[in-house]
C-alpha cells in the first residue's frame, strides 16, 4: 500500500527521478526522450495491425489520409497531455477527479478501464498470434500463456523508468526494422499512394477508418504521456517548464511519426501484396502465411511474426503502466502492480480465451478490429476535457492553449465526434434490423446506453459554461469590491468573528457583513480558507501549486482591504479533504464570538454536485452564527 504522499503523484515510484539538469542541448534533449517513445508504442499495437491489414487488403491505399490524419491528431492531443503534466503537475485523470463531481468522474474511469481492457484485449491477441506464428503454439493456450508477462513487467520495474524506456525503443527499432525489410520486398507503387492522400470515405471503409483512429490515438495515452513527462525533474520555474514543453514536443513529433511509419508501412504491405491480387484478409495468420509465397523471400512471413511479438510485448508494458495512472488518478487509491497487472491481464483473457474456443480462431481477427473500435468510441472522453483544462488560464497560466491551437483542437475533437456518432448510429440500425425476435432486447441494450453517454459527453462539453453559470455556487475566485461599513439594529458585543471564505461571489457578502459588525463591535476578523486539493490533502502546508498560490493571493487582499478599513484581522489557509470539519477545528483554536459563512441557496441535486457545508457547521459548534445568501440581508 502507497502512503499518502506517493498517491498524490503520477507513477509515484519514477516521479521525478530523471535528472534532466545538462548543460548540452543534445544531452538534455536525450534526458527528455522518452515519455513519447512509451507513449507511440500503443500506436503501433496488434490492434493496429487487424486495421491496417484489413483497410490495405479491403480498400488499397486509399486509407492512407486516414492514417495522416490520425498522426496529426495525435501529434496534437500528445502534446497538449504533455504540458497538462509538465505544467499542472497533475496528470490528466488526477485533473479530471479534482475537477467534475464525482458521479461524473467515475463514470469516466469506468469508460477509461473498458478502453484499457480492449487495449489489452489487442495485446493479449497479438502476442499469441505471434507465439502461434512463430511455434506452432494453439491460439488458446498462446492466450492464457500470455498472463506470464506479468512477471517480465514486474522485472523490468525494478530497473527503473530509463531501463523500461531502452527496452521499448529496442522493440521498436526491431518493428521497425522488419518492416523496412518487408516493403523493400513487396515494392509498392509510390504514384498510387501519392494519390491516396485526397480524403474520400463510404459505408464500407467508414468502420475499417474509424478502427485505425481508435487504434491510432489511443484515449488511455492521453492519461499516460501527461503522468510520464513528470518523470522527469522539471523544476517549478516558467523558463523550466517552457523548456519541459519545448523537449516534449520534439520528442512526441519523433516518436510519433515513427509509430505512423510502422502503421503506414502495413497498411502498404497489405495493399500491395493482398489489395492488388485480391485477397481478402480476415486473419493475421492468413496474412503471414501468405507473404512467403506472395512476395517471394521465405524469411518475410518470419520477420512478420517476429514484429507481431515484440509489438505485442512492447504494448503490454505501456498498457499496465497507462492502467496504473488511471486508477490512481481517478480513484486516489494505488494498488500494487503485480495486482494490477493480473486483474487487467484476466479482463482480457477471458473474453478473448472465450471468443476462440467459443467461435473458433478465425475469430480473432474481428475482435481486433472491434477492441480498436471500442477505444475510438472512448476517445471523444477523453479528449474534450483534456482540451479544457489546457484551454484553462486559472489552471495553466501563460501556458494556455493559444487561438490556432484550440482551434485545431476542437476541429481534432469534432472529427472524432463526428466520425463516432455516425458509425454508433450506423451500428446500431444494424443490429436493430438484424436482431429478430431479440429486437426489444437489443434496443434496451443499446439506445438507452447511447442515450446515457450522449448526455455524459454532453455534460463535459459544457462543463465551463455550466460552472460559470453557477460561480455563485461554486469555486473560482472573484474581485472583491470596497468595503463599506453598514448600519445595524443593536446587538450583543462580538470580540472575535470567525469567516470562513470559499473563493465564491459569496466572500463579498460575508465580508460586508463581517466588516461591518466588527467596526460595529471592534472585532478582531479570523478569515479562513480550506484547500480541498489532493495536493493539498497530501503535503498540507508545504503544498505549493498554481492554484494554493492563487488561493494565498486572494485572501490576503481581502485582508489588505480589511487593514485599510483600520480594523485587525488574522488570516489562515488549512488543507484538509473535510471544509465542515477543519472550520470546527479552527474554531475550537480561535474561539469566536460569532461565525459568518455565506450559503449558496441550493439543496437536492446540486447539494449532491457541489455539497454542503453550513448544515454540519452549525450542529458540531456552539457559536451563534449569521448565514447571508445571494439577494438576502
């Protein structure tokens, strides 16, 4: 079990432990390199493989934009996860629980682990294709053979980040490397794949294009390049942090137009061998069976397996660690990596082990293409908040996504939408038309789920234009204007007023009415803000972020302004996950003769959103209070 300070950290057992502190550009740029390489090997996954066999086999080169594309968008959404970490310090799923309610947050975690589990699922296929390939071992027991990784996983941890980093970019040169071999082989016809670049789709390449996207940016990525780049020991300085972003970037262009060469590489490989003599592959081990023959050298099915291994192999790893950020991120609760490993592992042998013995092993080729579609259908969650919050001044600063950035962004994000809704829509018309008597079932299945997740990714859409409307209830930190003193009936002498403060529209009312009893009464005010933040909750007073700096900020103007009125006032900034308990804490210290908090005028539903506070109070302290409301006196 992890203590408290190592859950406050992404992969918290290599968090910062890359020195990157050289004085060589080309040595720092080699400290840097990494996270992307990590991150690029899921681009180049066996799910990648099924659909870029099946859209060069089905539909020639004509699939190459797709793939272009893909790698731009990724490229991008890379990026913009890279300097969420590097900036933040949070990776993307800690920025999602810290931020939407917990309903909401959950709900992206289960989607997130069902995107890991198809992820493994491609991995779990790949690796025993390859052992079949390579050793005539049956498909079935290749799966379950497969859970053994979980021992290389846990060996390789034990080295280091640095050690696992050299080992995928080993298995990556060696990917690489026997695809370069097998296109000299297959001699492809540059003319026709010059031309393959002009965009064009139909109904038949739609499915094949969507599963390349979801096989080329991968959701769980996005979650695992934001937790990898503070792997390395950035420093907390904006010129520190700007370099951090500058050395990402070079990385993840690298990285990643190497995982569009593998891709790309495949898909040519298939339309030149298969696509041009009229194969129809619906099956990897068709596909390496028929090289030899095909292109005419007897080691090109060979190297097709061996490639198929090590991509296999190399995704494992990155799988397991991009599942280790999720849970942690989502959950604030590690759990030990052997642990982890298996339950992800089983998740994806048992459906795979099922659909082979069930179905036979030609099967394994559609559920390679139907785990990348899954993970295409997940993006669109992933993606959108993680445009947010690095669209965000308050969380980024002057690291904030610029104009033609955001733009790109949301144009990235709906394309993925788009292409998603569609294909949803087409599938489900399908399944409705063919399900029979089973009809009512299937609609219960599908159109209510569909109905759920439409309104979910709607939610987190509109999520900054919701809590602006509802700032009165909520977080962000407003201008507080002059204070004024005001008249009041008569009233018992207070000495010592107590306000808690919320960073809402609220402080101004509590504040006013603070002030004014205490010129009333010549009170000494006890101003006190509570940081819920997980950092905060982890390192209590030595935390130090963009937002607890904010927050020290703000209340000592509001204390500044309070001086200026000549009156005396104490100021206190307490971290705790519990506002109610550390405000009766405070005041069991301070021992006030009256506490002003200020109510948001909500109840039901948003009491579940945004939670309540003054209810608890005023039953655990025996203190007269004064609540003030928006619109109240």
């Amino acid at each position: 079990m992890a203590t408290p300070g190592q859950l406050s950290r992404s992969l918290a057992d290599v968090h910062s432990s890359v020195d990157i502190a050289h004085l060589s550009v080309w040595r720092r740029m080699f400290a840097f390199a990494g996270p992307a390489y990590l991150v690029s090997v899921g681009y180049m996954d066996p799910g990648n493989w099924a659909t870029d066999l099946e859209g060069g086999a089905r539909f020639g080169y004509q699939l190459i934009w797709v793939l272009v594309m893909s790698n731009a968008m990724a490229i991008l959404l890379q990026t913009l996860s890279a300097r969420l970490g590097i900036v933040s310090g949070r990776d993307l799923a800690q920025a999602c629980r810290e931020t939407y309610p917990r309903p909401i947050s959950m709900a992206l975690w289960g989607l997130c682990e069902i995107a890991i589990a198809a992820c493994d699922l491609a991995e779990v296929l790949g690796a025993a294709i390859g052992l079949n390939l390579l050793f005539h071992i049956p498909l079935l027991i290749g799966v379950l053979v497969t859970a053994a990784d979980t021992l290389l996983l846990l060996w390789f941890q034990s080295f280091g980040i640095r050690t696992i980093e050299a080992f995928v970019l080993a298995l990556i040169t060696v990917i690489a490397a026997c695809f370069c071999v097998e296109i000299f082989w297959a001699k492809p016809s540059p003319v026709e794949m010059l031309t393959a670049f002009a965009p064009h789709l139909n109904r038949q390449s739609l499915y094949v294009a969507i599963g390349i996207l979801g096989a080329t940016v991968m959701p769980h990525n996005l979650y695992l390049h934001s937790a990898l780049v503070q792997t390395r020991d950035i420093g907390r300085s904006e010129p520190a942090k700007r370099a951090a972003c500058h050395y990402n970037l070079i990385d993840s262009v690298v990285a990643l137009n190497g995982a569009m060469f593998v891709n790309a590489a495949i898909l040519i490989l298939a339309a030149a061998v298969f696509f041009k003599r009229g194969i129809v592959v619906t099956e990897i081990q068709q596909a390496q069976a028929l090289l030899t023959p095909l292109v005419g050298a007897s080691l090109a099915g060979v190297i097709f397996a061996v490639a198929l291994l090590c991509s296999g192999q190399s995704s494992t790893l990155t799988g397991t660690m991009a599942g280790q950020v999720v849970m942690e991120g989502f959950l604030n609760f590690r759990m030990t990596p052997w642990m982890r490993r298996l339950i992800t592992r089983t998740l994806a042998i048992i459906p795979a082990a099922l659909t082979i013995w069930i179905s036979g092993e030609q099967s394994t080729f559609r559920l390679l293409i139907l785990s990348q579609v899954i993970l295409s259908m997940q993006l669109p969650f992933a993606i959108i908040p993680l445009i947010h919050f690095t669209n965000d001044r308050m969380r980024m600063g002057k690291f904030a996504n610029a104009a033609w950035v955001r733009m790109l962004a949301w144009v990235a994000a709906a394309v993925i939408v788009g292409l998603n809704v569609r294909l949803a829509a087409m599938a489900i018309a399908d399944w409705l038309a063919t399900s029979g008597k089973w009809h009512t079932v299937v609609w219960l299945a599908t159109v209510p789920t569909s109905l759920v997740l439409f309104c979910l990714l709607s939610w987190i859409t509109m999520e900054p234009m919701i809590s602006r409307w509802t700032r009165r209830y909520g977080r962000a930190p407003v201008a507080l204007p002059e204070m004024a003193g005001a008249a009041a009936e008569p009233a018992p002498i207070y000495r010592r007023i107590l306000v808690p403060l919320d960073h809402t529209v609220l402080d101004r009312l509590a504040i006013s009415h603070a002030t004014a009893m205490a010129h009333l009464h010549g009170a000494k005010l006890f101003l006190l803000h509570v940081e819920e933040g997980v950092t905060s909750q982890v390192y209590g007073p030595e935390s130090s972020t963009a937002e607890v700096e904010a927050g020290g900020q703000y209340l000592e103007r509001i204390a500044q302004s309070v001086r200026d009125q000549g009156l005396a006032v104490e100021t206190s900034i307490s971290h705790s996950p519990s506002p109610r308990k550390e405000i009766v804490r405070y005041a069991g210290l301070v021992k006030p003769d009256l506490v002003i908090m200020g109510a948001h005028g909500h109840g039901g539903l948003k009491d579940l959103i945004f939670g309540t506070t003054i209810d608890p109070v005023r039953h655990d302290i025996n203190v007269p209070m004064l609540i003030v409301r928006p619109g109240k006196t």
